[in-house]
C-alpha cells in the first residue's frame, strides 16, 4: 500500500503537474478500457456462443476463463503497481490487451478461431485486466486533485458508461463482422495509452530483493486489511463478488 509524506516525493511533485487536466487525460484512459471491455464481452461471448455453437457447459467455460485470473491474480498486481512506474505499466497494458484484440481478430477473420484458442485469449483477458485494475486504482491518487472523491465517482461513471456503451456496440459484428468489431476495440485500448502517457509519472517503491519478501508484503497488507474495521468488510464484499462471479461462470 503506497504511502506518502506531506511533502510528498519531491521527484513525483517535479513530473506531476497538477489540475483537472490530469483527471480529463485519466478518465479518458479509463474509459478507452471499459468501452473496450464491454466491446470484447459481447463478441467473445457471440464467438463462443454463435459462431462455434459450444455446449452450455463449455460456454460456462470460457467464461469461467476471463474471470479465473482475477481471482488468483489481483493480489499481485498491487504489488506490481507499487514496484513498478505506475504510467509505463499502464501504457503497457493498454498494449498488451489491444495486441490480443489484434490477434484474435486475425484468427476470426481466417477462420481459425477454435474454442482452445478463445480459452487462451480468454485467459490472457483476464490476466492483463487483473494487472490494470489495481494499477489504474493506485494512479488515482498521484494525480494531484484536491478533491479525491471526485476523481473516484468520475472514473466509476466513466467505466459504467464505457462498458455500457461498449456491450452496445458490440452488437455491429453482425453487420460489420467479428473480426472488424474486434480490431476497433483494439483501436479503442490502444488510444487511451496515448491519453495514460499525458499522466504524471509515479517514482515505484523500491524493489524486494526475494520472491519471500514480495509474499511477505502481501501477507502484511492482508493482515492489515484484516485488522481495519473499515476495510475488512469492503475487502469481503469485493472477494465475495469475484468469488461468486467465477463461480456463476464455471457453473
């Protein structure tokens, strides 16, 4: 969990410039990666679905699949975002998952996309959003805003019109094509790592020297949660939501 003085780091104060701009560039990455999200719901599901025809149970599956690595995953992705500089990781995982809308775009359009290969970029999905979620969590707070909580109910507006509109959107790939569909949606991701580079730049936390002590910070922010009567519950209604939600999927 980052903390800082009242100071502040004076290498971040030096590269973050202050204001709503920031939050105008934040809220645009943001939303880029819900509209994304919600593009690539609807099409992966209609592939799985439509296109192959699988059973329920495999569609259970592949579902299944872009919410596992949530589960297991995003624990360590804080920590990857408190060891690492918080811009060029975003950046990087907007990258990432545009790559895999590519790539799976080029299979559809060569019919080659098989239910194994939709496992695999359902699988990737998940692992990049569970990397990007606690990375664009931990960015709101070094953009320099006097009002947190409007940089918080912004970005939570942001990705549920994002995702909203995306899921909408997603329903042209019966007039444009799948493959079509999905290479804007890597477009889309791919734009708002243009927007993330505008934010500041975050100086990490130093390195573990061992894979011991990287469990051992997780382990420590686990215990501090448990010991918080204000975050405990939150932490349990979150766990709770992504534990059912796989196991809605997997059902």
């Amino acid at each position: 969990m980052r903390q800082t003085s009242a100071g502040g780091d004076p290498t971040e104060q030096a590269s973050a410039p202050a204001g709503a701009p920031l939050l105008g560039w934040f809220l645009a990455g943001t939303g880029s990666w819900a509209l994304a999200a919600g593009l690539q719901q609807v099409v992966f599901t209609w592939l799985v679905v439509g296109v192959l025809r699988e059973s329920p149970d495999r569609v259970g599956v592949a579902q299944m699949c872009q919410t596992l690595p949530l589960l297991l995953f995003v624990l360590f992705g804080g920590l990857l975002a408190d060891r690492v500089e918080l811009r060029r990781l975003l950046a990087v995982l907007h990258v990432a998952a545009a790559c895999a809308a590519v790539t799976l775009a080029t299979l559809v359009w060569q019919d080659r996309a098989r239910f194994e290969l939709l496992l695999v970029y359902a699988l990737g999905w998940g692992t990049i959003q569970a990397f990007a979620s606690p990375a664009r969590d931990a960015m709101v707070s070094h953009l320099g805003l006097r009002d947190l909580m409007r940089a918080i109910t912004g970005m939570t507006l942001v990705q549920f019109v994002g995702t909203a509109l995306g899921s909408r959107l997603g329903g042209l790939g019966a007039a444009i094509g799948n493959a079509a569909v999905l290479v804007f949606q890597g477009v889309v991701v791919l734009a708002g790592s243009l927007a993330v580079l505008r934010l500041p730049r975050v100086v990490p936390h130093p390195r573990a020297d061992s894979d011991l002590s990287r469990l051992s910070a997780i382990r420590e922010g686990l215990r501090e949660v448990r010991n918080s009567k204000r975050l405990f519950p939150v932490a349990l209604l979150v766990a709770g939501d992504g534990l059912f939600s796989w196991a809605r999927s997997a059902c």
